[in-house]
C-alpha cells in the first residue's frame, strides 16, 4: 500500500506553542510507514532547522496569514490576488507532488483551505487559537472553517465550544485533540540547577524561583504578575521573578516597554528577562512556580503541560483550555483571571509551603504523563488520518 501524504502548513518558523506541536506531530507521522510529511513555512527560522535536521521536507514559500495588518481597504483589496499568487508559488514549490491531504495548522493560516479547493485535496484545519476580536474576524472563520474543511480538529474543548457556539453546521466535522507532548529530556542535575539559578537567573541558592514562559505580548499577563511580585516582595525577600520569551518579530518594543517599568519599580535585581530559550526544560527544572496569567483565554496552554512535566506546581488563569489541564488544589491553582489579590494569595500559599508545591508537581507530572501522552496524540491523528 502506497503512503499517504500530509502537506502540514504552518504560520511561522519559531518555537512556541504551535510551531512546538506541529514539530512532534511532522516527526511522528514522518516516523509512521503510513505516511510521508512535508512542512510548508513562510521563513527559515529554527523551527525550520529542527525539520530538517529530523529528515522532514520543508517548503519556504508564502502561507497567507491573517494578522491584524490585514485590516485595512488596501490589504482587503489586494487579498484575492494574494491568494491567487501564493497557491500558484505553493503548487510550483511542489513540483506535481502528489498531496493527499493538507493540514492547516492554525486558524491563521489560509493557502491551505485555497489549495485544497482548487485542486479538491482533503483539508484538515487544526485550530490553536480563540479569537475573540475583531469581531468580524470571529463571525468569518467558523464559516470559513465549514466550507473549507472536510475535518476540524480542536485543541481542546473550550476551543471547540468557542467556534462551534458561533456556527452550529461545525459539530459534524469537529473533532477534540488535546495536545500530546512528553520530555525528551532527563530531570536537569541538582549541581546544573544550582548553576542556572546563579548564573543565569541571578538568584541565591535558597530563593524560591517564580517564572513565566512564554511569548511577551499584551495578552499573557506579565504586567500582571509583576505587579503582584512586587506586591509579594514587601513580606518576602526570598523570591525572584524570570520571565523567559522574546516579542513577535517586529515588536521588540513590547520587551523594551516590560524592561522599563521592571526599572521603574526597581526591580532590577529581582526580575529579570531571559529571550527564547532552545533547551527550555533546564530552564523550567531550575524554577519553583510557573505562572501562566493569561488575559485572554488560552486556547490550550502547552506551558502548564512543559511545567507539569517538569513537575513544578502550576498557577493559571481560570478561562480557556488550560482549565482542562491544570486540576485546581491538586496540580495547582486557577484564579480568576486578572484578579490580582487572588494571584497573590495562591503564590504565597506555594511560597511558604514548600511540601504542597512539591505535591502539585508531583500529581501534575503524574496527570501531564497519563493525559497527554505524545503518544495518544498521534494514535488520535493516526486514526483521522487513516479514515479520511
């Protein structure tokens, strides 16, 4: 029996949440004698290097992504003439490969669903995001997303809820993935940790490390948590705050703009930022708390899980996907979201209680290993792929 190829299309070359799940679901299909996966980006990037280096075929060519930048009459204008270029660079670049289905990975992505119409390919569009605003955008991908999809998998039930909720011909197509991920790496050494901690975080031995991991933006809750930080430190000296992650290319100000208020409150000895980390589970080993403060509604929360499997108590926001990951009072907290008095009252309970910081990541790890094994995860896409 001939193997059937996935076309996976993805919207950038980084190493977040999404770029991160689409690299272990490439591999392991790669890795199935089933299948055989090629990768389409948009731009090099390391994201890229790791395919490659694991023996996936990638595709540089453009994706057409929605961004806000769209938004305006020229870009509406000249949309059906980017369309039009970028399924015609896609079908170039693929020299008459023949595809058997195509996996749009992300919501923003829109060749993929363009492609497969035009040349009646089964399209797979696996959605990571909630997007609440603008709300034209909101009321124009469940549509999208019916018309264009022949399946449409969710990352999580309060995605599905989300976009279902707004066009109710979905539920037939829709199918619930949570995200898989297990460690490829052994717990860091207590001597590395010590050394990380020194080094790069710029904390003693015996201070309690409260990190936060993730892409800096407007949404994942940094000035949040670092106004309750400072709040904190007035009772206790022992604590230190790392915020790991770099901005979205182009908007470094946002880094800059965190940077200076960190100074403003004087904490330049007690906050630190370290950019994107490759080897990011050394960095979480070396941490105590990790908090995911979210604004808006995550629709996943791959972090929790990295966390969880570094078996480090977990603190997040009570709204999107990440309530089904992390289990309140048993592998961590949820607060309501933006409360910071109730952020604060959860971080000192895990401050000044060492043993139930330690018994939350033990059951988190223990929770991260049974539900959302990687391997679960690609029996699930196996199966889809298989019987479509």
């Amino acid at each position: 029996m001939s193997k059937k190829t996935i076309l996976f299309i993805h919207q950038s070359s980084e190493l977040y949440g999404s770029d991160k799940t689409l690299f272990y679901l490439a591999k392991c299909i790669n890795e199935n004698p089933q299948f055989n996966a090629i990768v389409v980006l948009p731009h090099d990037g390391p994201l890229k290097k790791l395919l490659e280096e694991n023996a996936i075929k990638v595709l540089t060519t453009p994706i057409v992504k929605v961004s806000r930048s769209m938004f305006n009459f020229k870009n509406i204008l000249l949309l059906p003439f980017t369309i039009v270029s970028s399924v015609w660079k896609l079908r170039k670049s693929l020299k008459n490969v023949k595809i058997d289905i195509i996996h749009s990975n992300t919501v923003a992505v829109l060749v993929g669903a363009f492609y497969s119409k035009t040349y009646n390919i089964k399209h797979i569009w696996h959605i990571h995001e909630i997007i609440e605003k603008p709300k034209p955008v909101k009321l124009a991908y469940p549509v999208l997303m019916h018309y264009f999809s022949n399946k449409v998998v969710y990352n999580s039930e309060a995605t599905k809820s989300f976009y279902n909720n707004e066009n109710k011909k979905l539920i037939k197509k829709s199918n619930t993935i949570l995200n898989g991920l297990d460690r490829d790496q052994q717990i860091t050494p207590l001597h590395v940790k010590m050394s990380i901690k020194k080094e790069r975080f710029k904390a003693n031995e015996n201070d309690i490390i409260i990190g936060l991991v993730g892409r800096i933006n407007k949404r994942k809750g940094h000035n949040l948590l670092l106004n309750s930080f400072e709040n904190l430190l007035t009772k206790y000296d022992n604590i230190k705050l790392v915020f790991v992650g770099s901005a979205p290319p182009g908007q470094d100000f946002i880094v800059d703009d965190l940077q200076n208020l960190i100074a403003e409150k004087n904490l330049k000895s007690k906050c630190i930022i370290l950019p994107f980390q490759t080897n990011i589970w050394r960095i979480y080993d070396s941490m105590d708390i990790v908090v995911v403060p979210s604004t808006e509604p995550e629709s996943f929360g791959l972090v929790a899980l990295e966390a969880m499997l570094s078996s480090k108590a977990v603190i997040a926001s009570n709204h999107g996907g990440i309530r089904e990951i992390v289990r309140h009072n048993k592998t961590g907290f949820l607060f309501e979201p933006g409360n910071m008095n109730e952020l604060m009252a959860f971080l000192e309970v895990l401050i000044t209680d060492k043993a139930k910081c330690i018994e939350f990541g033990q059951e988190g790890e223990k929770r991260a290993k049974e539900k959302f094994s990687l391997y679960g995860y690609m029996e699930e896409f196996t199966k889809l792929y298989s019987g479509i």
